[in-house]
C-alpha cells in the first residue's frame, strides 16, 4: 500500500504540480520511479523486426545520438538482457501509434503496435535526454542518465497537422525538412504544404511549365501592412518553386519521420499566379500578373471545359509525386462576380440547371472530387466548400470558427479543426503591438493550450467525424525562417498537446513548467522562439 501511494504521488505531481519528468505532448500515462538507465555509446539497439520502417524508426534518434556522443549505438535482432534499448512490435497495442517506454535501470523497453509508435516513444526518449541530444555542439561526455519512468501513450486524434503557406513567401526545401523534423519532435503527423496562391505558384508541373517559369515570380511585393495607405512597394523580383526532385527529396524525408505531407492545390480562387501563365482558363482571358498584394482576388478559373482538362493534367503530375490519400483543393475566398458576367459559366449553369454561383462552385469542386476519387484519392476543403452543398465525400477545414465543422460533422462529413481564433499561429503571442504577424491580432500560447477541438453541441456520434486538430502558418508578414520560428515556437508545443494530450488531464501551470525543460531543446536546435529575447 504504502508503495501504491508513493507511486501515485509521483503520478500526481507529473500531472498537476512541478513536472520532474518533461515530456511534451503529455503522456497518457507517466508514473516516475527512482534511479536510471546509464546510457552509452556501448549500449545496444534491439530491433524485434528487421524492416524498413523499423530501422527507420530508430535511426533518426541514433542519427541525433551520434551527433552528441560521436558514435551511433549498434542496431541487432538477438536478444540481450541489459545495456540495451529494446524495440518490440506487438499487436497487444491497440492505437496505431499508440507505444509503450519502461525504462528501469537495466534497460529500456519499447512495444508498439507498429513503427511510427516505437519513432514516437524515441521522440519522448529524445526529450527525456539532456538539450545535448540536439546536437548543435559534442557534448564532452560519454554517458547520460535517463530517468526511470512507465510511460503508457496514444494521440487523442488521428489527425495533427500544421499548414504551411509557401505561396507569399517562399520556404528553401531544406528549411521545410527542418519544420518535419519539428513536427516529429512534437508527435506532430501532417504537413499540410499551401503550394500554390495568387502570390506564387511553387510546385513543378512538367506539362505546364510558365506556371513556375512566370507563375513562380512576382515583379513587386507590398511593403508593410496590406491596409496601409498610400501603399508602398517592393520592385525587387520576388519567387521561387521546388522541381519535382525537390518534392520527392522532400517527401522521402518526411517518410523517415512519419509524416503525413498532404498538397494544396488552390481552386477555383486564389489562382492568379496560374492565371498570369495560363490565362485562358480565366473568365476574361486577361492579361494577368502575379500578385503582390495580400487578399481575395476577383479573378478565378472559369468553369469552361479546358480549365477541367488542365486542372486534371495538373493534379495527375501532383497525384504521381505524394503518397498521401489526400489532396487539398482550397475551394475558399472565391469571389463569383466573373462567373455571373461570364458566357461560358452562365451557360454551364444553365445547362446543368443550377440557380446560383454557389452550387456552380460546388459543382466545380464535386467534379474535381469524382475525377480524384477515381484515382483513389480523397479530397479536403476549406469550410467555404458547404455553401452550395458539400461535395460528396470531402473532408471540411474548418476555419472560420467551429460553426462549419460543426455543421460538416451533423451531416456526416470528417472534420478538421483550424478555427482562425485559435489555429492561426501568425498571430502575435504576447502582445498586440509585437512587430512580427499580423498586426493587431492576438492569439496568446494559453488560448492555444485551451482549445478543444470537439464542439460541445455535438452528440458522442456526431463527434467521431472530428478527425482532429491542425495550425496555420501563413506567411504574408513572415519574410524569414526565424520570423516564422518566432511564430510557430513554442504554440507548437501547446498544438502537440491539444492533439495528442487527454483534455481531462491537461493543465496550463503544469504545461509551462514542462515548457521551460523543451525550451533548453529548442534553444540547442537553434529555434528563436518567441519569448526567446524581447523584441
């Protein structure tokens, strides 16, 4: 008995009060013990399988081990009973991602159900390490106590996912590799990439080369706040595009840390920059530029027959390069005006007998939808897509607040959460007078760590359709990686824990003392995150 209270003491103090343990997401359950594991560089990795996935599992950790130790730990099947790191796949654990960590003083237990579990009990491994696990300097060393813990863990949703807008400014591809190994340390499990915007088009399309060739570059770019007046202007040649290389380059990597990477291919609005290539598939037929202002844009895709015919050859090419079951088609802040002036959309509208623009653009999104159904993809929207009717098998974004998830999710529509209240990381943090994001708009890193993402209006069943949680990064005011790490750092931390944390079990006191054990991590990764220095 007496033993049982020490435990849940321990337990309790995890959960509540002054965290020993730091562990981000917080674990389902963590129960503290005395002592530690003596990790060396002669310690051993056992693999209960040797697969790819498996290796690929341990190798990222080891990888982050060599840098701070100056040796990779060896990797076998045969069994030992000490000194070893033991990865074990076993179906006695439910959740797909789901693992368990006991770590005694002996050796280091890890089962799962499959590999991205045992990647993720490395990634608690890995901030359970000290900050000289992320490399940076060699730590002049060559031994480390891992605190003896029981760790039982699985994400809350399925889906956890960060956008990234790469449209109006543009991200180099190893900067992008860096965000995914980010994600991973957070259990973060998509990367939504926004490749394409009326600011830039970034993504290779071999059949249509001006789209990176013109669409990739705008000649000017407005200077300070889009409300500004008078406006001010940047002259100077802005852009830049990945070639398929870059993606799959990109794509591989994002494998090794079991990352989902799901595209954005904006339609029918926010297109100028295809438009300005390619502009008979607008309603006018132009001429268009690449734009430089931030905003919604009246031009969009026509709805004539040649637009369907390149959106499909655009989406083929795309199709080819991601893995992902998922294509995100946009489908908001599409102004109708051109369709209700345009011959060719009035007469589609009149031959399919539709009474308004709204079910035309549901019409346009419902067509793209059966054409990426048939070649086994599914499709996800921004929640604009409900109005004229929800295409037939979507996934719906919601941003604009809850109320259209909440709606998506009463008729049986998956949902995921983005409300731009919450969700919407290019915000300032501390205060409303911070000079990076935009300006005026606060969304503070408790507000963050407060959010649910399952509506209370919702019964138990409607609920099942909320898949999950994602974070916005848009760049119109973010010119560099360290004005968008000041953004997405620490919120990412909080968006970890509103993803994967019990609801029941999540504390904002607890969440910052555990915060500031991350932060030494982030500060040896070389992250300039906000509350970092003043600014």
């Amino acid at each position: 008995m007496y033993r049982l209270i020490i435990l849940f003491c321990g337990l309790f103090s995890f959960i509540v009060g002054e965290a020993t343990v730091s562990i981000i997401p917080l674990p389902q359950k963590c129960v503290e013990r005395k002592g530690y594991f003596r990790l060396t560089p002669q310690t051993t990795i056992v693999i209960s399988d040797d697969t790819e996935d498996l290796r690929n599992a341990v190798s990222a950790w080891n990888d982050l081990f060599y840098m701070m130790a100056g040796a990779s730990l060896k990797v076998v099947t045969e069994e030992k009973l000490s000194d070893v790191i033991s990865c074990k796949l076993t179906s006695h654990i439910k959740n797909e991602e789901g693992y368990q960590l006991d770590i005694s003083s002996t050796k280091v237990q890890i089962k799962a159900k499959t590999s991205k579990g045992v990647f993720y009990a490395f990634q608690t491994l890995r901030q359970l390490l000290p900050p000289d696990i992320e490399g940076g300097v060699r730590a002049g060393q060559d031994e480390w106590n891992i605190p003896c813990v029981y760790i039982e863990d699985y994400p809350s949703f399925p889906y956890r996912g960060l956008m990234l807008d790469v449209s109006r400014h543009f991200v180099d591809k190893n900067d992008v590799k860096r965000y995914i190994d980010l994600l991973a340390f957070h259990k973060i499990n998509v990367f939504h990439w926004h490749l394409t915007d009326d600011q830039g088009w970034r993504i290779e399309i071999k059949k249509y080369p001006k789209l990176t060739e013109v669409g990739g570059f705008r000649n000017k770019t407005i200077k300070g706040f889009m409300w500004n007046n008078p406006t001010e202007w940047d002259t100077n040649r802005y852009g830049g595009f990945y070639t398929q290389e870059d993606v799959k380059e990109v794509l591989a990597y994002a494998k090794t840390r079991f990352v989902e990477v799901i595209p954005e291919i904006e339609m029918p609005g926010h297109c100028l920059a295809a438009l300005a290539a390619y502009p008979e598939f607008s309603c006018s037929g132009g001429p268009f530029e690449v734009e430089g202002r931030w905003g919604v844009f009246n031009d969009i895709y026509c709805t004539k027959e040649a637009t369907f015919h390149f959106l499909t050859d655009v989406l083929d090419e795309v199709m080819a390069l991601f893995s992902s079951p998922y294509i995100h088609l946009g489908g908001d802040e599409a102004p109708r005006i051109r369709w209700r002036n345009c011959v060719h959309c009035q007469e589609r509208m009149k031959q399919l007998n539709l009474t308004d623009e709204s079910e035309l653009q549901t019409y346009f999104m419902g067509r793209i939808e059966t054409y990426l159904n048939g070649k086994g993809k599914k499709i996800i929207g921004w929640d604009e897509i409900l109005e004229g009717g929800i295409p037939q098998h979507a996934t719906v974004m919601s941003w604009r607040g809850e109320s259209g998830g909440v709606r998506a999710a009463k008729a049986g529509y998956d949902v995921i959460m983005t409300p731009n209240t919450y969700m919407y990381f290019n915000c300032h943090q501390l205060d409303a007078e911070e000079t990076i994001g935009i300006k005026k708009r606060l969304i503070s890193l408790e507000k963050v760590y407060n959010y649910h993402p399952v509506p209370a209006e919702l019964t138990d069943k409607e609920a099942t359709h909320i898949k999950g949680v994602q974070a916005n990064l848009w760049t119109e005011y973010l010119t560099t990686s360290r004005d968008m790490d000041y953004l997405l750092y620490p919120c990412m931390a909080a968006l970890s824990e509103v993803a994967w944390s019990n609801q029941k079990r999540k504390n904002y006191k607890n969440f910052c003392i555990r915060l500031d054990s991350i932060k030494k991590h982030y500060d040896r990764m070389g992250i300039f995150y906000c509350g970092k220095d003043k600014r």
